[in-house]
C-alpha cells in the first residue's frame, strides 16, 4: 500500500501536540465544571435545611401567637379584668421602682455641656416599655441645649434625642429654657438596670 502525501497542499502537523493542548484544556473546564456541580449541589442542601429551619421557626411563631391570643382573651374575660389591671399596675410600678436615678445622672453628666444645668427631669414609659426621659433644662445660649442633643446622640445610652420647646427668658431672667426629650437605655449589669 502506498501512501501519497503532498506536503506542499497539506503541510505537517503534529497531533500529539494538538490534543495536549486541548485535551488541557477541556480537562480543565471538566474539573471546574464538576466543582461548579459541586458547589451548586452543596448550596442547594443547605437551602434546604435553611428552608426547613424557617418553616419550623414559623410554626413555632405561629403557636406562640395562637398562645398569646388564647391568654389575651381569657385575660379580657370580665372576670379576669380585675386581676389583669392589678397585674399591669404592679409590674408598671416595678419598672419605675428598678428605674436607677444615680444611673440616670452620671449617663448624663457624661453628656451634659458645662453651661448647661438640669432644671427637671420626667421618666415615663412608652408602649414599647422603652424609658423616656422629659428633661427641661436652662443655659446660657441656645447653642448648649443643641450641643446636649448632638451629645446625647453620639451616646450609648441615649437616643432619640429632641429639642422639643425652647424659650428665651422663662423663669430664668437671662438665658435659654429647652425641653428635650430622649429614650434612656441603661447599661445592664448582671441582669439589672444598676
């Protein structure tokens, strides 16, 4: 058998180094191509085990509110009614006995600019049992109580911060009367607000 080859319409080429190339290459890509399966699959489960975990956690949301209804309605029974407003009055008057005035004037002697002095002092509790403090203050010029309020905003246990009112004069006979209003978050040591 004979073969004819014409090297001058088909040159030579080596094959070997072809499919080196190539077959590099296209392993390559099937490598990354099976880490990329991986990775996916691998994602997939712990999407799962993710969705399962919210599913559970929404159950349990849901139990707990059908729980919190059942009490709130035999709660609003009348004759429970006595013994539930008994029951806010006492733990309302807890809140404000634990309520640490010493706490209160050393948080806002931190923050309290020095030409600036502390007149009255309210603490009150919002719906959502966050303490606000309604402080009236007097100082020299209006740029104090505006200096207190960015002060009291750059703090921990302040925020919220208000300058409500202001009045020139008041029962001052010189000088700046501001109301301003802050929510208080007390440090908690050892499970308490002192």
């Amino acid at each position: 058998m004979r073969l004819d080859i014409n090297l001058a319409t088909h040159p030579y080429e080596d094959a070997r180094e072809f499919w080196t190339r190539w077959g590099a290459g296209i392993g390559v890509l099937a490598l990354l191509t099976l880490l990329l399966i991986g990775w996916t699959v691998r994602s997939w489960s712990a999407a799962g085990r993710d969705r399962h975990n919210i599913a559970s956690l929404q159950q349990q949301i849901a139990k707990r509110d059908q729980e919190r209804a059942q009490a709130q309605s035999f709660l609003d029974m009348s004759a429970n009614r006595s013994t539930r407003d008994q029951s806010q009055f006492l733990n309302g008057l807890i809140r404000r006995k634990s309520f640490s005035w010493t706490r209160v004037f050393e948080d806002l002697e931190q923050v309290m600019p020095g030409n600036l002095h502390v007149m009255s002092l309210r603490p009150e509790f919002n719906e959502q049992n966050a303490m606000l403090l309604d402080m009236r203050v007097v100082g020299d010029t209006r740029a104090a109580a505006v200096e207190l309020v960015h002060r009291m905003e750059g703090s921990k246990h302040f925020q919220n911060a208000q300058l409500v009112t202001e009045a020139v004069g008041g029962d001052t006979a010189s000088g700046v009367t501001a109301t301003v209003v802050a929510t208080y978050i007390p440090d908690e040591v050892n499970g308490s607000g002192k």
